[in-house]
C-alpha cells in the first residue's frame, strides 16, 4: 500500500503572513493539529502544531493583559521550517518508520515541491484498523499452528470448503514457543463453530475465546 | 378495540427458513407459542398477524437495487457473482424460496406493531419474527436479509414524528441499528453485548458514540466474554435508567436477541433465565415511566431453540401481560409434545437449575471489568 492511497487531500494550510490567531481559530474549527504553511504556488514553505502556537500564547498563570498583541504576529515568525515531508509513492510502511524515528505526529505529502496531502499518525492507524479487517461485521479467531511452510495453505482449505469469506489474516510469532505461530483470521460470518469444529479436527488449537487465564 | 398486549403471529412467518441447518430456525416462534398456550397465557385474540412491508416502505432504509437483487434471488435469477456482492448466498445468508416476500412480511409484522402501539390501539406489542438487527442499506449480513428494525424505526419517524429509544440486549452488537441512525439525534441505540474482540460482528466499542448531530445517541456497552447473571443485569440496569432519564424517548423498542444465555453455542457469555425475567421487566417500567406505556418488542438470537429461546421469550410476554408468572414447572403438555422432537432433554421448570455450569475462573476481574465499561461508556452523561 502507498501513501497516495491513504493520504488527506483536502489539506487546510495558510500562508506565512497570516496571524498566530489565524491558525489557532482554524484548528480550533477543524479540530486538527498541524497546519502547513503554503506560499501562492502551493509551495511548502514551513508547518505549525498546536504546539508551536501554545509556546506563542501567554501563560495563564501571569497577567497577560500586555501580550495580548502576541496573537496577531505573523505565523513566519514561529513556523518550524526544518520539515520531514513524504511522497505519494512512498510505502505506507516507510511512513511508519519515518514517525517512529523522529519525535513528529504528522507528515506533509510533498510531489514536485507542491504540497499534496498529509498523513497524521492517526490516519496511518486508521489504515492499520482497516487493514485487520476489524471495521467490517466479521468473527475473528486465532489459531496457534506450527511454524513451518505450508499450514497457511492447508489451513486455509478449511475455509474454501465452508465457503467462507476470509477479511484478514495476520501472522505472528508465538510468544512461548517459537516452533508455533499465532494465525489470526477475520472470518466474514456471525456462525464460526463449524469452522472452528473443522479446525480443531484437523489438529490445530483455536481460541475463540477460551476460559479467561487459559493458555493454548 | 384497545388492547393492553398484542403477540403478532402467523404460520406464514416460519417460511423466513435458510435451510434444514440452518442455526437461525424459526421453529422458535412455534415453540414459544405453544408454551404460551399450554401455559393458558395467552388468547387467540391476542394474535395479530403480521401485514407485508411494500417496496416503498422498505426503501425507507434499503437501496432500490438490493431490494430488487432480493426479488430476483428468491425467483432463482440472481447470478452467484452479484448475489455476492450484496450478502446473498453465503453460508450466513444462503438463497431460499421467495425470500423476499418471506423477509418483507418479517418486516412488515414490525410495523404492524408499530402501527398498533403509536396509534394507540395497544399499549405494547411483541413481534419475535423480527428483530434482525445485522441488515444494511445494501447488504444481507449476519443471518439478516432486510433490517426491520431500521425500517420500523424510519416508519415511526415519519408517521407519527416520535423519538424512539432502540434497546438491544442480543448477544450480538447491534450494527445494523446503530449505523442507520449513526447521525440522527432523534433516534438513540444502546446496545449491551459480547464484546466484538472475537465475536460477530466485531463492533460495538463504547468509544462508538454517534456522528455528526447524532453524536452521544449511541451507547455501548461491550461486556466481557462468559459474564454471569449479576454483573450483565447490573449493566443493563444502570444503562437503561440513566439513558432513558437522558434522552426522554416517546416509545421504546427493545430487541430481545436470546442468545446470550451460557447454553447458546454461538456466543460465549453466561447469562440464565434469571436475566431473561428481568430484561423485559425493566423494559417494561421504563416504557411506563416514560412514554406512557408505548413498548414494541422484538425478537432476534438464540440459537438454543429448545432449552433457552421458548423460555426466554415466552418471559416477555408475560411480562407485558402482567402475567406475575408463578407457575414453577413447564407444562407437561408442551414437554410431551416436543421431547420427542428435541435432540436434547427440554427444561422441567420456568427457572434454570442453580447448578448449570460449572463456576467461572476470574469471575470477579470480569465484573469490575464490566463495571468500568459501564463507567466508561456513561461518563457523558453522568
């Protein structure tokens, strides 16, 4: 999957002349947190977070009667201008790394130097929820099985022959025995027990769920 | 005629039947009529029989073309490709005989029920035909062809104008219902069930509050896999009173899926009968307290037939008929009429026995779990 798939193309940005108190109505209306800062070709110029704008704001605890002129200074003046920006061709994996390695919570979409879009850390878990396939009316079962090639195939013909639409299946490693792995698989049907009856008789262990405190 | 109680009924409601094996079986409906009989609870002038919802009334909330897609499968036209692409013929949903008019008179018992209790010719009414809460505007799921509820509730809206409270007790999450009214501030859906980490349809997170207008008209209460009696009831309990007090709804109906009892085979929470007297119970007080008396009830789950459903939903009806139900032992009638019939020894009395599965591990860490939940999902409007 690529980021041009997954990416907000409607962005709200300003340009780098408006006031603090531009952008912080904006957000306040929007309920969004970043708002890159465009000139008149569309060109990324610099961004700016909640953040940027509360270290701008006077604090509450002293008199501010004398700052209240903060708010209209000019957005340039407390925009960050060293900026992490991604492409649409980018892998939305790649993304991922990119938020977990630097302290940022969202990333401008930048083709030929135009901004295109945003990706915040909220989409790209969005993405993920969509992707275990967990916002569509399914049941969901887990499956420890051998960690070897071929069971994913073989397990899988259990579910060709109940004619059962599969949503998602993620594999992981199982914790306490690394000779078996953890098949996770959304199932699109409210009657899984023939399933889970087939499965078992073909010799593997299925939570569905168990008693609570009960390993496989 | 005023009437107090309306059971709607006909034969002809048995004919919405997937197949010989099919887990949703409207035997159900027969059983738990003949129990009410041979418990002389209730009167063939208490029957009403169910009328058929028109196109137009079912595209009150489904799209043109399903509806069409529905016709022409039930006629053997529908081709597997696009039968696919709407719900129809999978293992939940199989194709059967005219399902369309066997899914629209499920529909249409809904609104009869409805026309009966908001035009005031009877307080409450029970259709336990429908209740199929996983139908979509354009999509059969989850053992649902066309969603009676939504269509009811639609109906309700523009025909009499009345703010409905939807109350879904099924052990299911109730999707369908709560995304047809997702944005809609006059329409409020609480629904308690299975929490959606394993079981169908995976939905029903407290964090699902509604959107748009509708947002905080919608209530979740996810419980915890094998919930027992107490702490399932206190949840309900504590949910129904304080929503009802929020949202003042000028009738209430409630959607009385049977499939969270621990006998059910398809879901895994441990309810017994204990909860099954109290649901229609509060129900009932809360449909006094607040909308002078308006109360339509449907059915929905319950996939043990034989032990739990007639039970369950005989209950209601003898709650809405202020029948105190002091009678001890099922008929021996109904037994000797059906134990033949059933793969599994029929119950001998109204109650389950005290020693009907063995003590839960954890009980009390799936209690105060639930508690939170509960805590959780009420904070907006405590």
């Amino acid at each position: 999957m690529i980021v041009e798939e997954i990416m907000k193309t409607n962005v709200i940005t300003l340009t780098q002349n408006h006031s603090i108190n531009d952008a912080y109505k904006l957000m306040l209306h929007y309920k969004i947190r970043h708002l890159p800062i465009v000139d008149e070709n569309k060109h990324l110029l610099g961004i700016v977070s909640d953040r940027d704008i509360r270290d701008a704001l006077p604090s509450i605890l002293i008199d501010s009667s004398k700052q209240r002129n903060v708010l209209l200074k000019p957005i340039k003046m407390i925009m960050k201008t060293n900026i992490i920006t991604g492409h649409p061709l980018d892998f939305v994996e790649e993304i991922g790394t990119v938020f977990y390695e630097h302290p940022i919570s969202c990333l401008p979409i930048v083709k030929e130097h135009t901004l295109v879009g945003i990706i915040t850390k909220t989409d790209l878990l969005h993405t993920l929820v969509e992707l275990t396939g967990a916002h569509q009316p399914s049941s969901q079962i887990e499956i420890k099985a051998p960690n070897r090639a071929g069971v994913l195939s073989e397990m899988t013909s259990v579910f060709l022959k109940r004619k059962t639409n599969i949503l998602s299946i993620l594999v992981y490693p199982y914790k306490h025995d690394e000779k078996y792995k953890m098949i996770v698989i959304r199932v699109q049907t409210i009657n899984p027990t023939s399933l889970i009856e087939d499965l078992k008789h073909a010799g593997y262990q299925v939570l569905w769920p168990n008693l609570p405190g009960i390993q496989l | 005629m005023n009437q107090d109680s309306i059971f709607i009924y006909s034969p002809e409601l048995l004919k919405y039947k997937f197949s010989d094996h099919h887990p949703f079986n409207p035997l159900r409906l027969k059983l738990t009529l003949d129990l009410l009989m041979k418990s002389n609870a209730i009167k063939t002038n208490d029957i009403v029989p169910p009328r058929f919802a028109t196109n137009d009334e079912l595209s009150l909330l489904h799209d043109i073309d399903y509806i069409e897609a529905v016709q022409q499968a039930g006629q053997g036209l529908l081709s597997m490709d696009r039968a696919e692409n709407y719900g129809l013929g999978t293992e939940d949903t199989p194709i059967f005989p005219n399902m369309h008019e066997n899914s629209a008179l499920l529909v249409g018992g809904s609104l009869t029920a409805a026309d009966y209790v908001m035009s005031g010719k009877a307080n409450h009414a029970l259709h336990l035909g429908g209740g199929l809460h996983h139908g979509f505007r354009g999509k059969a799921s989850g053992f649902c062809v066309y969603n009676d509820c939504s269509v009811a509730i639609r109906y309700i809206q523009e025909t009499y104008h009345a703010k409905v409270l939807y109350i879904d007790t099924d052990a299911h999450h109730g999707d369908g219902i709560q995304w047809s009214f997702y944005d809609d501030p006059n329409v409020c859906t609480l629904s308690i069930h299975e929490t959606g980490r394993y079981l169908f349809p995976g939905t029903g997170d407290i964090h699902e509050r509604g959107h748009d207008k509708g947002y905080g008209f919608s209530f979740n209460i996810p419980v915890d896999a094998f919930t027992e009696d107490e702490s399932w009831l206190t949840c309900y309990k504590e949910a129904l009173s304080e929503v009802a007090a929020y949202f003042k709804p000028d009738v209430i109906l409630t959607q009385n899926g049977a499939d969270a009892h621990f006998l059910d085979p398809l879901t895994h929470l441990s309810v017994t009968m204990k909860t099954y007297k109290e649901i229609p119970k509060i129900a009932h007080e809360i449909a006094h307290q607040y909308c002078d008396g308006r109360w339509i009830a449907v059915g929905g789950g319950g996939y043990d037939i034989w032990r739990v459903v007639p039970r369950a939903w005989a209950l209601i009806w003898l709650e809405m008929t202020e029948n105190r139900n002091d009678m001890n032992q099922i008929p021996s009638s109904w037994i000797s009429e059906w134990q033949k019939k059933a793969p599994v020894t029929l119950p001998l009395k109204w109650e389950d026995d005290d020693c009907l599965y063995a003590p839960i591990p954890r009980k009390a860490e799936i209690t105060e779990k639930n508690g939170q939940t509960l805590e959780k999902s009420l904070f907006p409007i405590r």
